[in-house]
C-alpha cells in the first residue's frame, strides 16, 4: 500500500463577499448532518451525483443525499487527497481516471477495510451509504462507473441507475420536434427512481410534498438568475472564486429552504455592495469570464492572485446549472416529476435557439459570447482537468470557434512608421492545466507565470483598445 | 551620458543576461544549476566585466524567466513571454509568431507590430518537446549535445518514434539501437517526434509569418528542418537564440527609463548592490 501522507494545510482563500464565507460551515454541517443521520439509522443515506434534478425526490422521501464529488472536492481542497488517490491507485485504477472517483473509491475501500472512518478523515469522513444512486448524464462515464467500483467493498448496498439524456444540438434540427420523446423517457427514468426509493425506505412519495418542493426549487432557480446577474455591475461585486463556493447551494442544497435564503441574503449583500460602488476588486482593471472547467480545488488561492493584478471574474460557466425559468419554452404541468424531467430538457437546450441564429456557433460558444457581451468581458480562462475527459475535452475547440465566428476587438497601435494604424484582435484567452484534485499535476510557479503573462496581454489591450 | 540598461533572463536551465545601450554591448549565457539561481549576482557581475562597467552605471535593470523572483537587484519583473516578444521584434520586425524551446519548457507567442503579446501557449507540465528531452536522448546515444541536429540530417529514412513521453522515448530508441538502426535514423526520428508534439501544442495559436525560433532548441539545425516542415512555415532564427529574453528585457527597461523622462516622473530603482538573494 503506497504511504498515506497527509499534505501541507493550504492557504486560505480570501472571499469578497460574507456570503462566500459562511459555506465553509455550511458544508462542514451537511457532511457532519450524513454522519449524524448514519449513527442514528432513522433515515436511509444516498451517495449520488450533482446535477441530475432529483433532489426534490430525495428531501420528499426523506433520503439523505451524500454528494461523493463533493467530498472529493473538500479533500482536494484540504489538500488531502493524495492518500486515498494512492489507495485506488494500489487497487489497479488507474490515475488518469476521474480523480473524484479514484479520492472516493479509495476511501471507501479504507473506510470498508477498517470498519471505520480512515484517521483524520477530513470533517469526519463520508458515510457508509444505504444505496448508490448513479447517473451517467450522457458523457461523464464515472458516474455510471464509480459506484459499480465502490460496491466491491460494500456488496449490500444495492445501485439505481437514471438515465437522463437532452437531445444534441443540431442546426437543422427543433429540438422541440424530437424532446417529448425525450420527456416521456425521463419521466419514466424518474418515477422508477421514486418506486426504488419507496421500496427501500418503505414509504410512500408525499406529492404534495414533493410538489412544495419543486416550487421552492424553481424559485430558487430564478432567485439565483436574478441574483447572479447582479455581477454585471462595474465593479462586479462577486467573483468566480466566491462563485465555487456558493455554488454549494446551488448544487448541494436545492429544495431546501436553506439555499433559498441563502440567495436573499447574498442578492441582499450584493446589492449593498454595488450601492457603496464596492467590488470583488477595488480597482477593477479586467473583467474575466472563467469560461469552462472545474477548478483545481486546491488552488483557489490563483484567484485572489488574478484580484491581485485587477482582475476579477464576473461570470463563470461551471456550476451556474441554473436558468431562468420564465425564459425557458418549457409546457407547463402540474405533475411534478414531468416537470422536473421538462425543467431539466429546458436547462440543456437553453442556448439551443440562440445559437442557430450565429452561423457556426454552437450552445457553449453562444453562451460564452452573449456572457462577453453582457458582462463586458475582457478575457477568458479554462481550466483544462487532465483526468476529467467530459467536460474538458471540447475547451480549446470552444475557444477556436469562438475566436472564428466572433467580432475581433478593435485596437489602436503605432505601427513600424511610427503612425497609429488599427488592428483587430480575439479576446485574450488563457489555459490553466491541472486537475480537480490531484495536487501532483500542478505548479503554482509555472500557473502564476501563465497568469502574469496573461495579464500583461491583457494591459497590452486594455491601452491600446480603440474607441 | 551614455545609459546603459541590463536585462537577466533567468531561465529552467541557462541564465542569460544583456547589457544594451543603443545596441547590445556585452552578453553571457551560462547554466542556471541549483546554486545559480541563488547567484544572479555573479552571473551580473561577470556580464559587468565583459561590458567594463560599474553596476552603478546601469539606469535600470530588468529580470525575467523563471528565476526572475531571485534578482535581489533587479527594478523590475517581467515574464519571459513579455521579454521574448520584446526582444523578438527588435531582432525581427516582421515577426508574428515565436516558438521558445527552452530547456524544460515551450512556448509559442503571437505578436503584434510593437512586440506586444496577442496570444500565447505553454507547455509546461511535462518534459516531452523541450529542450531536455533531446538532451535525454544525445545522452542515451552517446551524442555530443551540439553534434545532435548536424547527425541527424545526415539521415536517409528517419525512424518512427513513437513515443512523446521522455522516458519511453528513451527506451525506445535504446532498443532501436539495439535492433542496428543507425544513430543519424533515430536522431532524425526522434526530431520528428519533437516537431510533432510542439506542432501540437503551437497549432493552437494561429501560426502567422514570420516564425522564428529561439531558445536552445534553435541551436538545433535538425529539430528546426522537422519543425519547419510540420509546421508548413519558413523559419528564422537569432544570431545567438538563447539571449532574446534577456534582451527583450534590457528594452523593456529602456523604454521605462525613457516614459519617465518624457513624464517628467521620478524612476524608482533599486540599490545598486550585488548580494546573493536572502529568502528563496
């Protein structure tokens, strides 16, 4: 067995808002909440994934989600992953797998071996779970994976697979032509999850309840829209570094009065601060989109390094998994798992009409481009994860498309005859390679001599950018 | 009075630095090594003697590269891409794109006419298409470094290497050499290689004319013919390639100097005092 070393304890990243601040607890009360719900053995605990709209049916039944690629997410960023990554290595996995699911196979495996939590499991470990519930999403095959490999240490707890598929973009296609068919096999997908859930927990789904639910859920959904939009305002009050933290409500809370209120009060703060001119960074030089990638959880400090030069970070793509509702062309129901199963064909096809308006764009890269254009974006930058092949792979080409199909920036420079003449230059881009929680893939010399490159392109344009 | 400004480029694996008035008056290139990165003084110093100069007659010093932090003496801080396109444009004024293969790393940069940066790719995660994996492989093959890009054109059917990683690039051509195939075969093979996984990384960037090469990698004339070719470009190259950052950066001092005489604002500089770096 590889030697389980604990790591250095990371800096602590600096938050701009109050809101960002208070997840730290928060999150530290969830993962102690599961602990608590196994040693009391009331309810039945779930491991399962984030964006799948099922939580509704979780909190109507009363099953307790542990969210695994958040644990993951927490020993990446306590820098405590490296012992359990071994571990799965040791076991024959591979480490250009996902490293969510090598962090969480190895601690299930040490947790199993042990009868216990492994020493100093971070915030007290992750319960044993009493079902797995795993969804393939189309493209992310370790959520279909993960807890196949994980059942080999605990053969008694039983799998539920959902399925939950949204038609690919396709310009010459509706996709309203094809998404009943679509619907009818979610809704089938879901109501199988809640038979699964009445037969191991023994109880019947409360309707109503779950249709209380759903409606706080949709509220929150657009109470976060509205809130999130607040960050056009210059200086933008809120950062992509605060933003993956709030991203907890909105990926690990949803239908709980909790994330509701949590977004009054961060719209509340936000709104304060833009009132008193207040902004993620005082004197706001650049104005960057995190364009795409889940971030090296271990150095979320980079993004007060980027506060440091000016930059601050208005808008990201990762975990905004909202949309707003009232602009989604989604038929209305009362049953409130067709509307989940409708809600989540309107989140997946959100930019699908924008985008066969531009010739050559396409979902993503529409929504990078309307993002540029409404919060006034100076920059991009990803984050290309070696070991998480579904959302990183299409990034470059992402970039690629955008810098073909979209108006190059105007610039003013003095030529070699020493007269001002006009050029045109794409946004500035900037691609951090790491991973999500393996620590041994980065380098924090080399990121931060990226980013201060980056920066000096971006101050180039800033001084030479055209009326 | 003549000003003079300094440029030190303190690099992965060479330290450079450029002594510059109206044009370059003395340079020296020399190996970073563990305790040179602590010692940017002295590779100052011995620049200083090449140039017959006090380091009170230097007006600015710029530092850059990967050791840049470690020039106690230094009145500013640029990043190497920043230098490299400074001093790029200055050698090459029709320069667009340039490809630095450095010792442990590559970059590609877009410029503009001024030598501003567009646009830029690193590669820094790995060995593989840097500068120390054709020293890997001279050294598996018994190869004198400079002797590498000659012996390789010499090559009449260039094996296939197929591996872009350092080590099992390594093994593969040790076990080539043992299947008879000659050294000028696995030479060029290995340049294809090397071509090949720049040629990957530089394609994201939109390759434009004029392409010039710079860094050790440039000193290999059978690395730049496969790179030439896989590219679809011409290249060009400096007289000395390994000195264009710290060349860059000298200018980028002078142009300092001269926006705050224009200005009329005071230029902050450091005390002129060679001492080793305290707190690494």
């Amino acid at each position: 067995m590889a030697e389980e070393q604990k790591e250095a304890k990371p800096k602590k990243r600096m938050t701009a808002t109050q809101a960002a601040a208070s997840i730290g607890p928060m999150v530290k009360e969830f993962i102690t909440g599961t602990l608590k719900a196994r040693a009391e053995g009331k309810q039945k605990l779930a491991y399962t994934f984030i964006v799948c709209h099922h939580e509704e049916i979780f909190r109507a039944m009363d099953v307790v989600p542990i969210w695994t690629e958040n644990f993951a997410g927490i020993c990446g960023a306590k820098r405590d992953a490296e012992r359990f990554l071994q571990r799965a290595e040791s076991l024959g996995l591979s480490r250009s797998l996902c490293t969510y699911a090598l962090c969480g196979i190895g601690f299930d495996q040490w947790r199993e071996e042990l009868g216990q939590m492994p020493p100093d499991a971070p915030w007290g470990g992750q319960a044993k779970p009493d079902l797995m519930i795993s969804s393939g999403q189309i493209l992310c095959d370790p959520r279909s994976k993960w807890y196949q490999a994980s059942q080999q240490f605990m053969p008694d707890v039983p799998i539920y697979n959902i399925d939950l598929p949204y038609p690919m973009f396709q310009r010459d296609q509706d996709h309203r032509d094809v998404w009943g068919y679509y619907h009818k096999y979610i809704v089938k997908q879901l109501r199988g999850l809640v038979a699964f859930l009445e037969e191991q927990t023994g109880k019947k789904m409360d309707y109503d309840r779950l249709r209380e639910l759903v409606d706080l859920s949709d509220r929150t959904w657009n109470l976060i829209d509205e809130t999130y939009k607040l960050r056009r305002a210059v200086p933008s009050p809120m950062g992509t570094g605060d933003a993956m933290n709030t991203m907890v409500p909105i990926n690990f809370m949803m239908a709980t009065q909790k994330a509701y209120d949590f977004f009054v009060d961060l719209k509340k703060e936000l709104e304060e601060k833009i009132a008193k001119g207040e902004g993620e960074v005082q004197e706001e030089k650049y104005r960057l989109m995190w364009g795409g990638g889940l971030p090296a959880w271990f150095a979320l400090t980079d993004f007060n390094y980027f506060n440091s030069k000016g930059a601050s970070f208005p808008v990201e793509t990762t975990y905004r998994m909202v949309a707003p509702l009232n602009e989604m062309d989604i038929p209305e129901t009362k049953d409130p798992i067709e509307h989940l199963a409708w809600r989540w064909l309107g989140y997946w096809t959100f930019w699908f009409d924008k985008a066969k308006k531009r010739p050559g764009s396409e979902p993503d890269v529409e929504r990078l481009i309307n993002w540029i254009e409404e919060y006034k974006i100076d920059g991009i930058v990803m984050h290309e994860a070696f070991s998480c092949r579904t959302w990183h792979v299409g990034l470059i080409w992402q970039l690629h498309q955008l810098a073909k199909i979209y108006k190059p920036i105007p610039m003013l420079v003095i030529g070699k005859d020493g007269k001002k003449e006009k050029v045109y230059r794409e946004i500035p881009s900037l691609i951090l390679e790491s991973d999500i929680i393996d620590i041994t893939s980065y380098s924090e010399v080399d990121t931060r001599n990226k980013i201060d490159a980056f920066i000096a392109t971006l101050e180039s344009n800033r001084a030479n950018k055209a009326a | 009075m003549t000003s003079y400004f300094a440029g030190i480029d303190v690099g992965s694996t060479m330290t450079k630095a450029v002594i510059l008035n109206k044009g370059i008056i003395a340079s020296i290139i020399g190996p970073t090594g563990p305790e040179q990165r602590r010692l940017a003084n002295k590779v100052m110093e011995e620049v200083l003697n090449r140039a017959a100069l006090s380091l009170k007659a230097i007006t600015y010093i710029v530092s850059t590269g990967y050791g840049r932090i470690n020039v106690p003496f230094a009145d500013k801080q640029f990043t190497e891409i920043t230098c490299h396109a400074k001093g790029i444009i200055r050698l090459f004024p029709k320069a667009k794109t340039i490809i630095d293969v450095g010792g442990q790393d590559i970059k590609a940069i877009k410029i503009d006419a001024t030598g501003k940066t567009i646009d830029f790719v690193m590669n820094d995660k790995c060995a593989a298409g840097s500068g120390r994996f054709i020293e890997v492989i001279a050294g598996t093959l018994g190869v004198p470094l400079d002797k590498v890009g000659d012996l390789s054109l010499q090559s009449r059917n260039p094996a296939k290497i197929s591996n872009i990683c350092t080590i099992w690039a390594q093994q593969e051509v040790a076990a080539s050499l043992a299947q008879g195939i000659p050294i000028s075969d696995l030479l060029a093979g290995v340049h294809h290689s090397l071509a090949d996984r720049i040629c990957r990384m530089v394609n994201r960037l939109k390759v434009e004319e004029a392409v010039i090469v710079t860094g050790g990698g440039a000193k290999n004339r059978g690395l730049l013919k496969a790179l030439s070719e896989q590219l679809g470009h011409e290249i060009l190259v400096p007289e000395e390639p390994l000195i264009t950052g710290a060349l860059g950066a000298a200018l980028l001092g002078k142009e300092i100097v001269e926006k705050a005489k224009q200005n009329s604002t005071p230029l902050k500089t450091k005390e002129r005092i060679l001492e080793e770096i305290k707190i690494l």
